[in-house]
C-alpha cells in the first residue's frame, strides 16, 4: 500500500492540477505555455499490446482533447531501476494519446533519491536521452504571502513542510493556516494531518501560538486537537527521559487532553518537579 508521504503530495496535484505547472517551472525555470484550462488526464497508460502502465498522475495544460503541454508527475522515495525503462514508456505513450508536447516531473523527499532520477536515461536511440525534472520536496519554493497561500493553497501546504523551521517559520505558518481557511474540510483534514506529521515540535508550538491568536475557524476544532496530540507525545517523552513512571490512568489523562495550554502548564512543572504530584496536582 502507497505510503502518506507518497500518496499526499500527489494528492494536492489531483486537487490542484494547476500546482503541477508551477513546480516544473521552479525546478526547470521554463514557463510553461499559457492555458485556459487545466485537468487531470488518464494514469492508465497503455500501448498497443495488452500491457497496463500506471503513473501517479497526469496534468493537461489546454483543452484535454487538445491539450498544449501534458506532465507526467511521479512521487520516488526510493531508488527503482524499474522506474529508468517505465518513465520513458510513459511519455512517449501519452505523447502518442494526446498528440502534445510531454514533460516529466519527479518529486523527491531527499537528495539522494534526487540525484539518482536526475541521471540521465539512455534510451539506446541515438539522442534519444530523457533528462527527468526532478523536484526535492524541501527544495520547493516558500509561500510567505497570504495572497498566494489563498490562490494556491496546495504549494503552502507543500511550502509548509519544506520550510517550517527556517528563517520564515512564522510567515510560512501563518500562510499555511491561511490556506486551509480556503479549503473544504476533506481536504483541510487531510492537509492538516500530513503537515503536522512533519512539524517538529517547534514548528507546532509556533502553528498553535498562531492559530490561537488568529480568527481562524480551525483553531477550536480539528486543528488544536491534533496540536494537543502532538503535545501530549513530546510531555510523555520529557517525563520519561526524567524518569518518572507513568500508569495507564496518568497516560490516559494526558493523552485525552485536548487543551494544548494546559499540556504545556504540565511540561513547565515536569522541568522542576521532583515527583508527579507536584505536576498533576
């Protein structure tokens, strides 16, 4: 089963076909051509004999019987040398169903798996090289303005984790919180949960501290729950690592503790304290 680290980003593509362009053209500085109209093709890709090849994702730039340019977009955490003889498969037989200009695009988590799509694949034909766009995640470019987190929200998500504990921490963040106010709440959940699985615990104190000062509609529900989650694991680490024993009924306490302030009232005693009475109590 396809990983959430896998699957997410590709779902932000599905739900926002119009990111696909802007990270080509981050990571290949080529604009891609002007269109009207953008839309998800097909990621069944098959030839003439009865083999199946199935990419992650597909975008068409233009009308989708007559699109400008189509992206194959695939997610590689790892390194498949299956992946060097499929790719080409995949452009050239959505090269021959759409009749158009194709580009693949690659996301990777880290530089190692990068580098290794980035390697040029010979085909055995004469100039016939496929040179991959290839995108590290923590390389895509930071949203920090709240214009561009509303129009785009899905780049701010990618952003998010990319950029959350750099010099931009608080206006990534807050752009981040922005674009889920744009969002149904599916997709907010869904968003929510990948990015704060990739926070460290800085990032989620500063995200709390923003949404509880913001007019954010998320701040009361689904998000401080999961920021409290959050808190609850890193207080059980700090009292561990100071070796108090916990019970059943004393993790059950703080794990079902939804109010991140009181979470971190606890962890201010637990830095002092000498027994759990003096925390608890």
């Amino acid at each position: 089963m396809p990983s959430t680290e896998h699957e997410v980003p590709l779902e932000l593509i599905r739900n926002r076909p119009a990111l696909a362009p802007e990270l080509l053209q981050a990571v290949s500085g080529i604009k891609p051509p002007e269109y009207e109209q953008i839309s998800l093709g097909s990621e069944t890709l098959t030839d003439c004999k009865p083999t199946e090849y199935r990419c992650d994702s597909t975008v068409l730039l233009g009308k989708p019987e007559k699109p400008d340019l189509a992206i194959v977009v695939e997610t590689q955490l790892d390194q498949k040398e299956r992946k060097r003889y499929t790719w080409p498969v995949y452009l050239a037989t959505l090269r021959a169903r759409q009749e158009c200009p194709v580009t693949l695009l690659v996301l990777c988590p880290d530089e190692k798996t990068a580098a290794w799509c980035r390697e040029p694949i010979e085909t055995g034909h004469h100039g016939w090289v496929l040179r991959p766009w290839v995108l590290k995640l923590t390389d895509v470019p930071a949203v920090t303005e709240l214009d561009q987190a509303r129009s785009l929200p899905e780049l701010a998500i990618l952003s998010t984790v990319a950029h959350a504990d750099g010099p931009d921490q608080k206006a990534v963040l807050t752009a981040f919180a922005e674009a889920l106010q744009v969002t149904d709440r599916d997709k907010g959940e869904l968003y929510h949960d990948y990015v704060l699985s990739q926070l460290s615990g800085a990032a989620r104190r500063c995200l709390e501290e923003i949404m509880q000062a913001g007019t954010y509609e998320w701040k009361s529900d689904f998000a401080l729950k999961h920021i409290a989650e959050g808190e609850a694991k890193l207080l059980l680490t700090v009292l561990e690592s100071h070796g108090f024993t916990i019970d059943d009924d004393l993790r059950e306490r703080i794990t079902s503790c939804q109010d991140p302030e009181q979470i971190h009232i606890w962890a201010r005693r637990a830095a002092t304290a000498e027994s759990l009475d003096e925390i608890f109590t």
